[in-house]
C-alpha cells in the first residue's frame, strides 16, 4: 500500500517566536539584510509556510558601522519623491549613514520582504539600533555571526 506525503501548512499562532541579534559591525549591507528577511520570512526553519508569518523577530545592533564593498559607499543613492514636480529628493549614502543609518538597513530588508499585507506586518519584526544598547534583554535574544 502506497503512503501518501501530506504537505503540512503552519498558522503563525501555532510557532513559538525566537529573538535574534546581529551586530552590523563591519558587516556588508546586503548580506546582512539577506539573512535578517530570511530569519523574519521564516526560510531558515522547516515550518515555512508562503502565506503566513512564521519567521523570527531580527535585533540589527550598529547599524551606522555598516559597510559596502567597492565604490558602493560613493555611488550609492536613495531616492525619494514627494509626488509634485521638481520633487525628486536624492540622498547619498554617506550622508544618509551619517543621519539616519537605521534607514538605510530597513530600506535593504524592506526591498526583500513580500509587497503585501504579509510584508507589512512582517516588516514590523525588525528592530534596528544605531549604538549596541537595545531595549528587548527581557526578550533573551540570541546572538547570530555572519
């Protein structure tokens, strides 16, 4: 008798949430951002399921000690517009590490994460901090190396 495989559908009630912290110390952006959305998508864990939130919550610590390879860090440049002509505003990336370095990490997860309703709430599971202090110890994160 042959048996059948049953594919097994997790809901995002029945899986336990995990904290983890990476250091973006000296880290690349995009392989930081890489592994912080597939920890926060739920790839790493077999209870993966497309359509519901699996994943982990994700502490990214030092987020204006980040780097880039090559000439990335000059070339670099995020956009923004306001919708109304000649409202095209541009920022590069050392100007925009020096101001806001947490932007700069949301932006490269957020670009990695699902353009949906899944996507905004999964989005709000990334907790990123400029200095090594963060406010969730009583969550007992996990420390990851890259």
């Amino acid at each position: 008798m042959k048996q059948e495989k049953v594919t097994r559908f997790f809901q995002s009630e029945d899986i336990d949430k995990k904290w983890y912290v990476i250091d973006a110390e000296g880290q690349v952006l995009g392989r930081l951002a890489t592994k912080a959305a597939r920890i926060i998508r739920g790839k790493e864990k077999p209870t993966f399921t497309p359509n519901a939130d699996t994943g982990d919550f994700v502490i990214v610590i030092n987020a204006d000690k980040i780097k880039l390879t090559g000439k990335r860090a000059e070339m670099k440049e995020y956009f923004h517009y306001s919708g109304y002509p000649g409202g095209l505003k541009i920022q590069s990336f050392k100007e925009l590490i020096a101001k806001k370095p947490e932007y700069v990490i949301e932006h490269a997860v957020h670009g990695m994460l699902p353009k949906n309703r899944l996507g905004a709430r999964l989005f709000k599971k990334l907790k990123v901090y400029r200095g090594t202090e963060h406010p969730h110890e009583a969550q007992q994160p996990e420390v990851i190396s890259l």
